[in-house]
C-alpha cells in the first residue's frame, strides 16, 4: 500500500534547495522598497508572531511542472506560520513545509528588463492562489500599457484589478499604497502600510522627527535634551 505521505516525503527539504534562483535585482529599488514594508512591519506588528516577509526568496511550490524551480517575488507576505521557522531564519520558503502557507500577498517591481510581471507570473501566482498581486512600475508603466501601481485580488480563480489607493486588504488586516516621502535625507516614492482610516504607518526617523516637531513647538531643544 501506497503511503498518503508519499509525495510529501519525495518532495525536497529547503536545506537542499536554493535560497533564490540567482539572478541580481538590476536596480537598488526590488530590493530596497519590499525592505521598507519589512522594517514597517517589524514595527506594525512587533508583538506578532505568525507573520512572515521575504525579500527577494524563492518560493518553491506544487503547483508548478517542477517543485526545485521555485518563484522569486521581490517581496511576499505569509500570515499563519512562524516569524522564524524552528527558531531560525529561512533560507527559502516552500510551502510544504509551511503547513502549506501560500503567501497571500505578492510585490513585484517591474525594471527596465520586463520580468512577466504582467502574463508569466501573475499566472504562477493565480494557479498558487496568491490572494494579493501587487505590480509596482513607477518607470516604464507607460511602456508597458499599465498603470504605475496596480493591485490584483484573486476573486474566483481570476485576478480582477482593484480601483482605490490605498486599497485596504481586509484578508490581511492592512492596506497599502504609495506615499512621496524622505528616506535617509533623500526625497523619492516608496511603498508603504496604511490602516483601514486610510492613516499611513510611519517609519521610525518620521516618528522621531514629528517627536522632534513637537518638542520644537513647547519651546523645548529637542537636541539639547536634559541628561543627553
């Protein structure tokens, strides 16, 4: 007799599989702004532990013709597993070793190399059932026919674009959208979490800053503290 497990025991362990599939982000941004809404939520959600956010990580699955070939968003969301597997970190995600976890929710930021952002792997991500597909394209949206920030919503098997930004996501108990900010002194577009007020979550230097604001305003030198 067959063993029901048996699929589950020929599949392979994360300990013998790739941590990505070794193609370089081609700009600074697929790496830096899915490291932003990480450290948000490191702040968000500080007394959670059932979350998990991978930055550039391959996400092996069943779904696909080859469980070792593995997809690479340039971030993705998990809720319902551990923040650090076994007490470690991940070296890669699959999802069965997850409880068979999906993410459920994807970034992809389209560069000037188009990746399939819009046809290969948003079908990767339906047949995955990835609830959440978000397409970041501030450069070359026009170039490719879309708009710069789009977020699909898996509704019966297909993804239907959503209107509104920031577009809450009930599933995932936060919304998300685009906000021109200052990062490291330096004034750009980034990605970022909001609540269902549509209230923006602030990074800890703007937390530090309106702080500094204030203190201005009680006639307090906020650099020349007692005691600092």
């Amino acid at each position: 007799m067959v063993p029901e497990n048996l699929n589950l025991v020929m599949l392979p362990s994360t300990e013998e599989l790739a941590c990505s599939d070794d193609i370089p982000v081609d700009n600074e941004d697929q790496n830096f702004l899915p490291n932003i809404l990480l450290f948000l939520l490191n702040s968000i959600w500080t007394n959670r532990r059932d979350w998990f956010f991978g930055v550039d990580m391959a996400v092996y699955h069943t779904t696909g013709v080859n469980p070792r070939v593995p997809v690479v968003p340039d971030g993705f969301l998990s809720l319902g597993v551990d923040r650090k597997k076994g007490g470690k970190s991940r070296r890669s995600y699959a999802v069965w070793e997850e409880n068979d976890v999906v993410p459920i929710l994807v970034l992809e930021i389209v560069s000037h190399s188009p990746g399939g952002e819009y046809d290969e792997k948003l079908e990767i991500y339906r047949q995955l059932g990835v609830i959440y597909y978000i397409i970041y394209n501030p450069e070359y949206w026009q170039r490719d026919r879309h708009q710069p920030f789009e977020v699909y919503k898996l509704v019966d098997k297909s993804y239907q674009l959503q209107i509104g930004e920031p577009l809450w996501m009930p599933e995932v108990g936060l919304g998300i959208g685009r906000h021109q900010g200052i990062i490291g002194g330096i004034e750009q577009e980034f990605l970022s979490w909001y609540d269902e007020k549509r209230n923006r979550y602030l990074m800890a230097e703007e937390k530090a800053e309106n702080l500094a604001q204030h203190l201005r305003s009680l006639g307090i030198d906020p650099d020349n503290l007692p005691g600092s």
